[in-house]
C-alpha cells in the first residue's frame, strides 16, 4: 500500500473514530474482510471476526443512543474517553510498520483528530439538546452517520479526496467548537451582571 492510501485511512480512521468510534472500526473491519480495501500495516487486526463482532454490536447500541437526546449526551461523555485513545491507536495501527518517528506523529495526529472531531461533535449536540423537540438530535446524528461513512469511505477509496475530506471537517470542528466557547462566555457574562 502506498504512503498517500495510508495516510488517508490514518486520517479518516482517526477522524471518523471521534464521531463513530464503532462503527469506524466495524466499516474499516468489513472493507478489508471483504477484499475492497488491504488495510496497512497492524489495522488489519479489526477484520477479525471477533474485533467485527463486537465493534458491529457495539455500532447498533451506538447507532441507537445517539438518537436518544438525554442518552447520546451520556455516551458522549463515557466514550470522550475511549474516541480519543482509540482514534491515536488506529492511526498507529496504520504506521506500525513503519519508522517510530512517523508511528509517534501518526498517534499525536490521530488523537488530536479524534479529539477535535469528538469536541466538535458533543458541542453541536449539547447546543442541539437544548431544544425541547426531539427532531434535531436525530437530523444531526443520521447526518454524522453519513459523514463518517463518508470519511471513511473516500480515505479508503479516493485518498486525496478523503484528506481534503477530513480537513474541511477538522475546520468545521474548530469553528463549532470556537462558536460554542463563545456563546457560554457570553452566557456567563449575562449570568454574572
């Protein structure tokens, strides 16, 4: 597999995994089961039936708390501390075969990846969870199941579109995020006066 392919997968894996940490693992698992993609160096592990099972049962309670307002904010909070780790091993997982220097860099990228897009995401839900109807919270969640799909889908298959892909995400994360920062100082200002 060449760099730019790696690279990609590194960086859709990473990024995907903040959003949809299970079914990230489950679609890479099943793109390289099924022969559509060879996954590089140590990702490979998540085809196994055992590593697919799991994360694919896992994806299905995902899939459904998500949608679920009071529940997705919870499993939000619970998996910030299991998106993150797992999103600096995936890009590892990409590079182990590689120099330690890169495997070093692909784990500070794929954290912080996984990171910015997990932050990106629990600000817009916390902000969507605010409004009392239930419609919202169920738009955006099928709408961060496709572009995760998507994230994933382009790395694995159109590589330089998937890392243009992930970086107009990573933007959209930082201004959400930045947006989100603003407006509770804001509210705090006006709780203080």
């Amino acid at each position: 597999m060449d760099g730019i392919t790696a690279f990609a997968l590194a960086l859709g894996a990473s990024w995907a995994s903040g959003i949809r940490l299970y079914g990230a693992v489950a679609t890479l698992g099943l793109l390289g089961r099924l022969g559509y993609v060879k996954l590089p160096g140590s990702m490979a592990i998540v085809e196994n039936p055992w590593v697919l099972s799991i994360a694919g049962l896992m994806f299905l309670l995902e899939f459904v708390a998500d949608k679920v307002p009071a529940v997705d904010s919870a499993w939000d909070a619970v998996h910030g501390f299991l998106r993150i780790p797992a999103g600096a091993v995936l890009a590892w997982s990409a590079f182990s075969d590689t120099d330690p220097a890169v495997q070093a860099i692909a784990v500070l990228l794929g954290g912080g990846l996984s990171f910015l897009a997990h932050a990106g995401k629990s600000a817009t839900r916390l902000a969507a969870n605010l409004s009392p109807e239930p419609f919202s919270n169920v738009a955006l969640s099928l709408g961060e199941d496709a572009a995760a799909g998507v994230g994933l889908f382009t790395a694995a298959f159109i590589p330089a579109v998937g890392i243009g892909f992930v970086a107009v995400m990573v933007l959209l994360a930082v201004l959400i995020v930045r947006k989100a920062v603003t407006s509770m100082r804001t509210i705090r200002r006006g709780q203080a006066t």
